[in-house]
C-alpha cells in the first residue's frame, strides 16, 4: 500500500467516526431517554459510507465528463428558477401549488441539465481548450513522436543539444503499442521496447523539455500511422519519425514531418572532391578491386583499388560524393605514395626490404 492510499484509509476512518459521533449525539439530543442514540449512530455510520462510494463512483469518470454534468445541473437549476420565478408572479394564492411546481422544475430542468452535460462533456475535446490559453509559439511548436524514433534513442542525443524546441506529444496509443512491443515474447523486441520507454524518461526529466501524454484517439482508423497523421491534422503538429513510409505518407496529406535520419545526413561532416582523407580498409567492396571503409559516423567510403590494403590505414583522395535515401557514399582513389603513406605500411614489410638490400 502506497502512502497516499494509506493516507486516504486513515481519512476514510476518521470520517466515518465522525459522522457516527455526530449521528450518535443528534439522537440523543431528540432522545433524552437515549433509545434513538444506537440508530443515529449507524445512520451516522450509513451516510459516511453512502459518501465514501459516491466519492470512489466519481473519482471514476473521466474529468471532462464530471465537469460537463455539474455544468448542466447548475444551468439546469438556473433556468428552474426563473421558471418558477416568472410563474410566481401569476396570480397563485395557494403556497402547495408553487412549492410542488418548483420542485418539479427544478428535478426536470436539473436532470436534463444533467444529461445533455455529460454527454456534451464526452464530446469535449480538453486539448482544444487547453490550446485557447497557449501562445502562438507553443501551438506551432507541438511534435508528435512516433513509436520508431522514440526506440532509435537519438532524438534525446538531439533534445539534450537544445537544437529541438517546443512541445513532446505522445499519444496514449503509441504508449500502447511500446508497452506491446515491451511484452513480447521475441527478447529483441521486447528490448526495444523496454529501450523506448527508458528513452521517455529521459526526455521527460529534461530541463526545459515538456513531453505532453494525450488522450485523443480515432477509434475507427486501425493503423497507428494513419492514427498519427489524423492527430498532426487536429493539432497542427508536426511528426518526428525515421519511419521512410511515414514520412512519404504524411507529406501526401500535407503533415510536416521531421526525419531523425535526414538530420543525421545534414550534420555529417562535409567533404569536397580532392580532399584527403586517412581511412581503415574494414573489407572488400562490390566490384573488383575496390576497398570499403567507414567514418567514425557510419558513412561509407568505396576506394577503388584498395582491395590489398585490407586491414591497413591508409590516405585516399576524394573523387565523388553520391547523396541516396539510405545516406551519404564518398567515392575515393588511392592517393600518390608519399612519405606519410611510408608510416603506415607494415613493420614487417619495412623490415623485409631492408633484409633484401
């Protein structure tokens, strides 16, 4: 049992021995003789209970719903009242007969007050409201994650840099589908998962980073890519994704969207045809000859004729770079021997030729 709970038990108690003292005490007030004083204090006992359920029975509904209910019975109260004030006014000498009306149009008008509240208040939408008191800058900062780049990780390297402004919306279905993701029986799915939620908590205990949790769900469109589009739409936000068919989809309906993956191509390091690079030879490529390597940021470089320094560091000279949807590939030539490339053959190789001089 938490603290709250146990706090809210001890409430529930004294309250309940509150009301039974009270109950207690009025009948032996009516009741001198103290025979009524043991069922004031049950009905004591009866009514705090009756309150403790109907307290349990409203924490229950949703907020907007209780708000819209109340708001109803209030109006519908009011209208009762200048009912039967306008009414008073007719020429009725008989005190019963204005009494039973304005019971009756007070239970009338506060029951359909009532009603047409709580089905208004289902109707509500609080995310509107809520943005009736946002500034302009907020409203058009919202940004919807999706379930891919909350996995991937990198937008909280990004979040933490400060390049990133405005709102975090995470829908309550997208929450759904990590929880799912989390309890799969597949461990590497369920790692993501669990991956994803922890990249959550990092971003919300952020400073200067706001992640909003959002109700609102479209119950009659199945995909979650779809339902996302849909929200963008509602909100006016724009998806983070580095999902390449989301991305395409969401243009076509005209929703903004942020790439984690094209942001990560924009800030790749810049290279010009005739730079030098120093490079590890890591394999073989697809043609003949040529050798593969990579910068510390994952970008591939082909070297051509690089086949037989596998395995060494050696000095390329830039000939191309080619941009694709997958990212960036330098295309390279070996660079003319210099002194520096002398440094980088092997000890061995140096030693061999000394031994045959």
């Amino acid at each position: 049992m938490s603290i709250i709970q146990f706090s809210m038990t001890i409430v529930r108690i004294l309250f309940i021995a509150m009301n039974a003292g009270v109950g207690y005490y009025v009948a032996r007030e009516l009741d001198p003789t103290g025979t009524l004083a043991i069922h004031g204090l049950v009905a004591g006992v009866l009514l705090s209970l009756l309150i403790i359920l109907g307290e349990i029975a409203i924490r229950r509904i949703p907020l907007k719903v209780f708000i819209g209910g109340l708001l109803g019975f209030v109006m519908g109260l009011l209208i009762a009242h200048l009912i039967t004030v306008s009414m008073s006014l007719m020429p009725f000498d008989q005190p019963l007969v204005n009494l039973s009306l304005r019971i009756v149009m007070s239970a009338i008008f506060g029951y359909l007050g009532v009603v047409l509240g709580i089905r208004k208040g289902q109707e509500f939408d609080l995310g509107k409201a809520k943005r009736v008191f946002m500034t302009p800058a907020e409203e058009a900062n919202l940004k919807i994650l999706d379930t891919s780049v909350i996995i991937d990780g990198r937008i909280a390297d990004v979040c933490e840099t400060g390049f990133v402004e405005g709102v975090f919306v995470v829908p309550q279905f997208i929450l759904q589908e990590l929880q799912h993701v989390a309890d799969s029986s597949d461990p590497l799915k369920r790692a993501k998962g669990r991956r994803g939620l922890d990249i959550l908590h990092r971003i919300q205990k952020m400073s200067g980073v706001e992640v909003r949790i959002v109700e609102e769900d479209f119950p009659k469109i199945r995909e979650v890519d779809s339902k996302l589009i849909a929200l963008a739409k509602q909100k006016g936000a724009k998806i983070i994704t580095n999902d390449f068919n989301l991305n395409k989809v969401a243009s076509l309906h005209g929703v903004a969207v942020l790439n984690i993956n094209d942001l990560s191509n924009a800030v790749k390091p810049v290279v010009l045809p005739g730079e030098t690079l120093r490079v590890f030879i890591l394999k073989e490529g697809k043609e003949f000859g040529q050798g593969v390597a990579y910068l510390d940021d994952g970008t591939m470089i082909v070297v051509e004729n690089a086949r037989k320094h596998i395995g060494k560091t050696i000095e390329v000279s830039v000939t191309s770079v080619l941009q694709t949807t997958a990212g960036r590939m330098i295309f390279t030539k070996l660079k003319e021997e210099t002194p520096e490339r002398e440094e980088v053959q092997p000890a061995g190789a140096s030693q061999a030729g000394a031994g045959q001089g």
